[in-house]
C-alpha cells in the first residue's frame, strides 16, 4: 500500500533519537537511523531486534527503533526538596541473550506509543522512584552515608532495570538551585490561593495564615493511589455527592476510554511476565517458603485470567449500555491497578538484588499487592459499586 | 528493608482517641481493624445519628489520599461513644488519627490521646482548628503523660501549648513527622532535638522553621529571622547560626523570610543547632527528606564549614533517642559519638525502623 506514502511521518520527527527523544515507532516506509537499533514485534508480541536501515516488515508487524544513549536527565527524588536532584546517566544495554524477553522491549510495546520523550521517560522513572522512597522502599536519608548512598544506588539501579529495562551509567546527587527556584514555587502557590494575604515587608514576620478555600484543582496532587472513596458514587447520598464533586474537579471523573483500554492492555502483556520472573527467582530453603511462592504464582495466574476476560468499559451487560458516572468509576479502578502492578514491579526488583531473594522479608508486602489486584480488577469488573450490604443483613458481630 | 520493619511490629487490635466536644463533653472514637471480606474500607458507626457515621466516613477517606501506601486487606470500623451536636466537627482529627493508628502508621504510646480539629480540604491533608478554645477546654481532662494534638489556626501565641508538654499544634497532617505542607505558599519543617533535665523530665522537643519568599534581597540577613518566646541572648544564636549555615549552603541567602519557633522555648545549651539547621535545609527544600521524623543533637562553632562538633549529655540523650524513635525517623549525632556507639545500639534503632548516622559535616556523605 504506497498510497499514502508521501503523507508519511517527516524525517525531521525522528531526527531527536538519541537526544530528546528516545525511541519511536516507524512506519511502513521509514528508515531507522543508522546508530540506532531496530526492534519488530510480530502480532504476537514476541520481539526480535535487528540492524538498523530499511525495515523488513511482516504483515501486522509494530517497528519501533531506539537510540542506546547514553541520557542524561535530573530527576527530584523528594516532591517537597525540588533544590536538590540526582542526575542520572542512563542507557539501554545490548540485548542479554539469557533471557527470551529483553525488558526494554517489553517496556516498549506495553507503554511507548508512537514516541517515547525522554522528558516522559523521566517523569516516570521520577515518579517510580519518588513512590518507592514514600513507601519506605528505597532509603535517601539526610546526611546519607556512604553505605547508605550505596545501598541506594544498587536497589536504584535495580528498580529501573526491573522496571524500565535501563541499565543507570552514573547517578550523583546535585544541587539544582540553578535551573529551579523553590522561592518562585512558593510564589506560585501563593499566587494560585488568594487568601494567603502577603506579608508587609516591613513588619516581623508572620506566617501567614493556612487558607481555608480549597486551592484550584490544577495544584492538587493526591498522593495516594488509593482509589477507595470512589465507591462512594454509587452510594446515593450526601457524602457520596461531595466525594463526585471532588473528583470531578480533579479530572479524575471523567471516563478516559483510552486510558482505561491502555491501563488494560498493560496488565494483559506485563502480569505474566511479572509472574514468570517471580517463579524464576531462586528461593532460600523451606516448605513454608515454597508453599507461599506457588500460592502468589497462583494468584497472580488467576488475576491474568481476570484481565484477559475483562468485560468492555462501556456494557453493563449486552444491549445494557453503562451510566458515565459507573465508567469513570471503572476507569479509576483500572488506573489503580496499574499502580498496584508497578508497585509489584518494584518488589521484584527488591527480591532479585539478593540470591536467594529475601522472600520471608517481603510476604506481607507481595500478599498486600496481590490482594490491591484483585480488589481493583474486581471493582473494575462489577458493573456497579456494591453497596455494603451488611447492616441490612446477617453476619452479626458475637457480643459478650 | 525496611518494609519489612514495617511489618514486623505488631499492629493494635483498636486505637482509641478523644476529643473535648465544645459543650465539654469527652467523646471517644474507637477504631478497630477486621479482615476485609468484600466490605467497605471504612465503616462508621454513631448510634442514633447516621448522618455522622457519613460524614466520619467521608473524612477518613479523604484523608487517606494523602497516604502513600495502599492496602485493601483490612476494614477498619470507627465508632462513637457518644453523639457530637451536628454543627460541632472538631472530632474529625480525632476520627482520621484514630484510623491511622490502628493501621500501625502512626507510633503513639500515650495512655490517652486527645484531638481536635477540622479540615475543609482533607484530601490535601490540611488541618485547623481553635488551639486556644480547645487548649483551655480540654486542659481539665490532661494529664502529664497524655498527648494532644490540635488544628492550628496561628491565632495561639507560643506560650499556650508550652503549658503542657504533650501538646501539638499542626495545620498539616505532614507535620506530625515534621514534612512541609506540600500545597501551602509557606513551607515549614520540623525537627526534633533531645533536651536533658535531668532523668524523668528528658524530652523531645522540636524546632519548626518557616520560610517564605521575600521580594527584594539586600537586606542583612540576619533581620529577616525572627523566633518568638526566646531572649535576646538565644534569639542572636539561632540567627547567627542560621546565617552561617545558610552560607554554607550556598543559595540560602537573601532569598527568604524566616519565622522560628520552639516547642519549649525555655531551654540551655546549644545543641539544638543541628536539629535547627537540618529544619532549615528541609524548610527551604534544600535536603532530602526524612520519611518520619528527623532527631538531631549537635553544635558547631563553624557553621560556615558546615561542621559539626560534639555536645554534651551524651549517655542519656542516646537512651531518650532510642525510647522515642519509631519507624521511618533519622536520627544525626556528632561524629564523636560513633566510637562510643555499641553495636547493639544501631541495630535497636534499625528494629525500630529507624536509621542512624553520625556526621562529621552536613551536606551528603
């Protein structure tokens, strides 16, 4: 199919690989560049890499090239210490022949769509890494030691591997007080809630008082991932309307179609990688130790199932076409889970930096991430929030 | 790891935590946690006043966005003893503390816990409060050892919560391990210092500093910090040491106005220095930041250098140090310290969840 041959992709879109720009999908005519590397997906999704140059390309084959780097970014591993950073060189490693799927590839198909910028790039691995240090799984202190510094920088170096498939060169700390101004933050946000009065310049200070008034929702940034409270919209009543207003102005309401059918797509090509890289670790000795191993693989075989039959985001039921407010509901649940997979993600970096991986250690937190799984991926299931049943009926507490 | 610290402390079958109503009386919300089992996360039940249980529901919710980590396993149930007037909501911190810490999350010993304190805007964490309402009602139900904490509205002046030892004001949930609110024009960090009386009086006590940007640099920087409730003599040490150290840093001069307070103002001694110029690295997002708390105990005749000298009192400041810290703190100590360190004494901390450095110089490594 030449028609449309002269309409394609410009040469200049690609011409930023190895420098703004990452990697990016090639279309039916397009060439890769000469250092860059070339990876074709077949419709299976099974990869293999080749030379760069003119593509060979099967019917229904996904091209994408990359550019190995070296890149350099600075990430701020603390939201609240925007002044200091850790500038990270990174790069994508020639392919390990021990293993059937390289990560960077995988990462590619599962997340890249037609370009991956390195400025997204970055903001991802910044917020996989922001998350890791919040929850408590990766150490940045004050006053790091060196040991401390060292310990971080092997489950660094871990986590982007495990997760993003990229092998970190060289990560340092660095004050970025010369390109980011936290003075000029702080004026923004005054800027952004009126009701902080400024401070006369002439009298002692005083710290201004915490406005009342909601800030405007362009600054609100949950941390949390947890997306409990929107069961709430199912619920009719008076709670439950403030919990839809809120959302609403947030933006999280609104039925994103393609996030949902992305966040889908994601768990159906990386759970069972996932799996098949916890079955792979080597476990220390144990009867109790194995049975809780093949207990997760089990689990995490079943949630595979219940991605892969995962009822479309707009049916209730055949001809039974779903209120928008229930859409949205599924859409956050869906987006939810994928935080729960990158999280799992993350604990498989953590068990694969030792041998044999310190199981005992993580059970609580991989039984944790399994059952925020299935919880998400049930609650996107259900075509309505169940309300809690439970004082209506039964299931009475023993009193003394 | 250190989530697997996390874990291994056992979690409280039920917490309970008070609240002085404005018509004086004391309610009790009690939490407490079940398998989930397909339910709700959060059940709240108010006899006779649905109405509350619903609202108490929607708050712990929202506050539960500020929460990094995110678990579906458990329900918690949170109940009353009695019924608020409905236009009386100072018992909404007591409900969302409550409901943390029968989650393990928050590490309070007290015998009694007391709250108070509202918020229009949960989700961002923010509290407020009428400190000197809620101080002079509830200062009948207190005693020594109990702690309250109260939504803070900058209206109390300094001498009103150093009248008992338990009380703590916060306008942020952030604040309670000392963080910077992450959506206010103002940031302030806390740190905490040991402070040694002699045996049963040792304490922690902390040192809060908040900057905020100001307009036209020029002017010495020594005017633009002021601290409230000290003496002169102690006022022109923090400034000095805060200049030296701001130096040091480099970028910290001429960019902010600084506000210091004390937990307990009446104190001597210098070795407070470190904890207040570690608050002030956090304040002006210059350091990275501590999961829980940050505990400090450190002087330095050259804060310009950025060094760091020995103090005194060390026996019973490392003993106050290891009853106190919980899980996610730092701890700082002079570098002189480490040879009398025992190893035993890093790996309780390390049980605690805490971690433990002794430095020489601040700054990395």
């Amino acid at each position: 199919m030449g028609l449309f041959k002269r309409f394609r992709k410009p040469a200049a879109e690609i011409s930023g690989l190895g420098r703004s720009l990452i990697a990016a999908r090639l279309d039916e005519a397009d060439s890769a560049p000469a250092d860059s590397t070339v990876v074709v997906f077949n419709p299976a999704g099974h990869a293999r890499r080749a030379e760069a140059g003119r593509v060979v390309r099967n019917e229904g084959d996904t091209v994408y090239c990359f550019h190995p780097g070296p890149y350099q970014v600075d990430l701020t591993p603390f939201a609240a210490a925007p002044e200091i950073g850790l500038r990270l060189r990174f790069l994508i490693d020639a392919a390990n022949p021990r293993v059937a799927q390289q990560r960077f590839d995988l990462f590619l198909f599962s997340e890249a769509e037609a370009e991956l910028s390195l400025s997204g790039f970055c903001a991802a691995v910044q917020g996989a890494l922001q998350g890791e240090l919040a929850r408590g799984a990766l150490d940045l202190p004050p006053c790091t030691s060196l040991d401390e510094w060292n310990e971080f920088r092997a489950g660094l170096n871990q986590l982007l591997y495990t997760r993003f498939g990229v092998t970190v060169d060289d990560c340092v700390p660095v004050d970025l007080g010369d390109t980011i101004d936290f003075a000029d933050i702080l004026r923004a946000r005054a800027a952004a809630s009126p009701a902080i009065a400024l401070p006369v310049a002439a009298s002692p200070v005083v710290a201004p008082p915490v406005p009342q008034v909601a800030v405007p929702p362009a600054a609100v940034t949950p941390m949390s991932a947890a997306a409990e409270s929107f069961t709430a919209v199912a619920e009719p009543s008076a709670a439950a309307i403030s919990h839809a207003s809120l959302y609403a102005a947030t933006g999280q309401a609104v039925a994103d179609v393609a996030a949902d059918a992305k966040a889908l797509r994601r768990l159906f090509l990386e759970l069972p990688v996932l799996s098949g890289a916890l079955r792979l670790l080597v476990l220390p000795d144990g009867v109790e130790i194995f049975k809780s191993h093949q207990a997760v693989l089990r689990r995490l075989s079943l949630l595979a199932l219940e991605v892969n039959t995962m009822p479309s985001l707009a049916w209730a039921a055949p001809d039974q076409p779903l209120e928008s407010a229930q859409q949205s509901r599924r859409c956050a649940h869906s987006a939810a889970a994928i935080s729960a997979l990158d999280e799992g993600w993350a604990l498989l970096s953590r068990l694969q930096l030792e041998s044999p991986a310190p199981w005992a250690g993580h059970e609580d937190d991989t039984d944790r991430i399994c059952a925020n799984l299935e919880y998400h991926l049930s609650q996107r299931r259900a075509a309505r929030a169940q309300v809690d049943t439970e004082d209506s009926q039964e299931r009475k507490e023993p009193k003394l | 790891m250190t989530i697997s610290m996390l874990t291994a402390q056992p979690l409280p079958a039920s917490a309970e935590w008070r609240c002085v109503l404005a018509d004086g009386r004391v309610l009790t919300i009690t939490a407490s946690r079940r398998p989930r089992a397909n339910r709700a996360d959060v059940k709240c039940t108010v006899p006779g006043a649905p109405a509350i249980g619903e609202k108490m529901q929607e708050v712990v919710r929202l506050a539960r966005h500020t929460e990094p980590r995110f678990d579906s396993r458990d329900q918690v149930l949170l109940s009353m003893d009695i019924v608020p007037s409905p236009a009386d909501r100072s018992w909404e911190l007591a409900a969302v503390l409550a409901d943390r810490k029968v989650r393990g999350l928050l590490p309070n010993t007290a015998p009694r816990l007391y709250a108070h304190g509202w918020s229009d805007c949960w989700h961002l964490g923010r509290v407020a409060g009428q400190p000197v309402l809620a101080i002079s009602r509830a200062s009948s139900h207190l005693s020594a050892a109990d702690v309250f904490i109260v939504g803070d509205d900058a209206s109390a002046a300094d001498a009103t919560h150093a009248s008992h030892p338990g009380i703590t004001l916060i306008q942020h949930l952030g604040a309670l391990s000392g963080h910077a609110d992450p959506s206010s024009a103002v940031s302030s960090a806390r740190a905490w210092f040991p402070l040694h009386s002699g045996g049963i009086n040792d304490s922690l006590s902390w040192v809060e500093v908040s900057v905020y940007p100001i307009d036209h640099g020029g002017t010495d920087e020594e005017d633009t910090i002021t601290a409230s409730g000290l003496d002169l003599a102690a006022l022109k040490a923090v400034r000095e040491t805060l200049c030296a150290a701001r130096h040091f840093d480099g970028k910290g001069l001429g960019r902010w106005r600084t506000v210091v307070r004390f937990g307990q103002p009446r104190f001597q001694g210098e070795s407070y220095q470190l904890a207040l110029v570690m608050a002030d690295r956090l304040a002006r997002g210059r350091d990275f930041v501590p999961r829980g708390r940050l505990i400090a105990s450190g002087c330095s005749g050259a804060w310009h250098a950025g060094r760091v000298e020995t103090v005194e009192g060390r026996e019973p400041k490392l003993e106050l140090i290891l009853k106190q810290a919980a899980s996610g703190d730092r701890i700082l100590l002079p570098q002189e310290w480490q040879a009398a360190l025992p190893d035993s004494y890093r790996a309780a901390l390390k049980a605690r969840g805490a971690s433990l450095a002794c430095i020489a110089q601040i700054g990395m490594i």
